[in-house]
C-alpha cells in the first residue's frame, strides 16, 4: 500500500499536519481534506451546539 507525504499551513504560519518526519509504518495511506469557508464552519458549529 503506497503511503503518502501530507503537510499544511494555515493562516499565520500554524503548522497543522507535517508527516514528513513520521516513519513508514505510521505515514498516512489514505488523506481526506474538508475545504469549507468560513462561514459554513460556524453554522455547522451551531448547529452541534444545539
């Protein structure tokens, strides 16, 4: 099973994922991005919260 490199930057500069340092054995295989705007994170945020 191949295995994959994955790194992000939000804004800012945060580092939120980087497996460039991970071992083989834990790279991930498969990876699921979530692009939404902003402004369909908060309503889905209120909707949870309710």
């Amino acid at each position: 099973m191949p295995t994959f490199n994955a790194f992000a930057i939000t804004g800012g500069g945060r580092h939120i994922v980087d497996t460039r340092a991970l071992t083989e054995n834990i790279k991930p295989s498969i990876l699921v991005m979530l692009m939404e705007t902003v402004e369909e994170e908060r309503a889905r945020a209120a909707v949870v919260r309710t």
